[in-house]
C-alpha cells in the first residue's frame, strides 16, 4: 500500500532535503554539517549540492522551495536538529490538512482526494508559538535591533493559515519593549494583540501567503535604507482613522500586489512605522538583518 508515509519518503523528502542543504550550504554550513542535520552520508549531500536529483512536479516543487527556505532559516538561527525534525514533520503535516499535498498524493496513491482529505482533518497552533518563539529570542539578541523599537513599541506576530480573527494570530503579549537597556519580550500567545494580529488577519484575506509582521521605527534613514535594498514598499496614511479603519488601510495595498514592506507615515498624533511582513518569521529577520546592515554601513 501507498500510504502517506511512503509517499512522503518516495517523493518529498528527497527533494526537501537537497533544497534545504542548498539554503544550509548558502549560510556557510560544511558538508559533514549538512549531513548531520539531515540526516544523510556526506556523500549524498554532495550529490545534493550537485543538483542530482529528481524534481517533482512545478506546484509542488516551488511550495516545497518555500518550505526549505524555511526550514534552512530555522537551522540558520539555531534551531536544533531535533527541532528542524519536529518542524519539518508539523509543516508537511499541514500541508496535508490544508489539502495541497492531497492534489498530488491523491495521483501517488491511486485514491481520492477526499479519502487523503479524510487522514488529515484537524489545526494545531502549537508550531506557531514555536516557530514565532524561536524567531523572537533571535530578533530580541539581534544587535541594532533596539534601535529600531518605536516610541509604541514593536510587536512580532505569525498567523495559523487562513486566519479567522486575532485568536488565531500568535504575537507578544505587552509588546517588544526595553529592559535594562536592552529588548524585552514576554513569550508568544494567541490572542495577546489585537491590532497587530489585525493585520495579518486582513493581510490574508488577499495575500494568504503573508502570515509574519513585524513593527519598527521610520525615518528618512531608513526610508533611504529601504530603497537602497530595493524592498518592494507600499505607503498609507492611518491619521485620524478608527483602529479598525487603520487596520484595513495598512492591509490595502496586498489587494494589488504581494509587498516586503507597509509604511505608515503616521501625522498628527500618530508615529510614523514600518510594517515589515514575511512568509514566517524568519523571513522576516532575515530583511530585517539586511535592513540593519544597510543602516550600520550607512553610518
């Protein structure tokens, strides 16, 4: 029999792996390193990085792209092995439950889609947490990063797919503040934001692809930072509006096209932000690393 697990073993995992030692390989892991993490001889890491292997269909093969960005970050920033394994194991799960690898499963296996749909039924936010947790003890260590929490504060946050309301949306409860001269935060919970959480609500209704935001402080230095690193960025004005009307004025723009970057200019009352918004979490430390360095150089 077919089952998922073979399937998964058969015609996934291959790819994700060569895909994931490619992102490793990038961040400067060795070969013996890569290995380790995946699990698999040096030997077949290096028929990774040659590109030999098989590659799955074109919708398949570009969500699975995503997924090893992902999990190659996840590694980058220090997740442990034991943690990529959990992860990758909770991401593959869900693409199952969301029905996207039932499509092609489905063809695998010689049954229907509804049959796969079936096996995988349920939503958990427990990898949510994780993840944003993960990315926040990261982002809160990150040198500069202090300079760039706001007057208000800034506030992480990361969305179970297709979010419904806030309770679905995982963020930091009282916000990212300063501490001892130093980046505070309280660990992730569901709920814990009702504006920012807003948001990506909002957000992926047009753009289900974008489920992380992260605030920070603008200004003409980081208006000019962000140009230089050619980020695509959107702009609004939320001054004078009502939370909610503001909520919907910064998700706006997702409507026409997909954007690394919302800037609030902000006006009477109201402090100027960047909204800065990624597939996950560590999609967004990684621009605001490169937002960081480009302001560091600039000095």
């Amino acid at each position: 029999m077919r089952t998922p697990a073979v399937y998964l073993a058969e015609e996934v995992m291959p790819y994700l792996r060569a895909k994931v030692a490619e992102v490793l390989y990038r961040g400067g892991f060795r070969q013996a390193e890569i290995a380790d993490y995946l699990g698999v001889t040096q030997a077949m890491v290096s028929k990774y990085l040659a590109g030999r292997y098989k590659r799955p269909p074109g919708e398949l093969a570009r969500k699975l792209d995503e997924l090893a960005e992902e999990i190659g970050r996840f590694i980058l920033y220090g997740g442990t092995r034991e943690e990529a394994v959990v992860l990758v194991s909770k991401r593959l799960v869900e693409l199952f439950r969301s029905g996207f690898l039932c499509k092609f499963y489905s063809k695998y296996a010689g049954i229907s889609e509804e049959a796969c749909n079936s096996i995988y039924s349920d939503r958990t936010g427990t990898e949510v947490l994780e993840e944003l947790a993960v990315a926040l003890k990261r982002l809160v260590e990150m040198d500069g990063f202090k300079e760039l929490i706001p007057e208000v504060r800034s506030n992480f946050a990361y969305a179970l797919p297709s979010p419904k309301g806030p309770e679905e949306v995982a963020a930091v409860p009282g916000r990212i503040t300063i501490a001892k001269g130093k980046p505070y935060a309280l660990p992730p919970e569901f709920g814990a934001s009702r504006f920012t959480a807003g948001i990506l609500v909002e957000v992926g209704r047009l753009r289900p692809e974008v489920r992380s935001v992260l605030n920070v402080r603008y200004s003409d230095r980081i208006r000019e930072a962000l140009r230089r690193l050619n980020f695509r960025v959107a702009r609004v004005k939320t001054e004078g509006m009502p939370e909610d009307e503001a909520i919907k004025e910064i998700a706006r723009p997702f409507a026409d096209a997909l954007y690394d970057v919302v800037v609030d200019e902000g006006g009477h009352g109201v402090e100027p932000l960047v909204y800065i918004f990624g597939r996950d979490p560590f999609d967004v430390l990684k621009k605001v690393e490169l937002l960081i360095n480009e302001l560091g150089v600039r000095r």
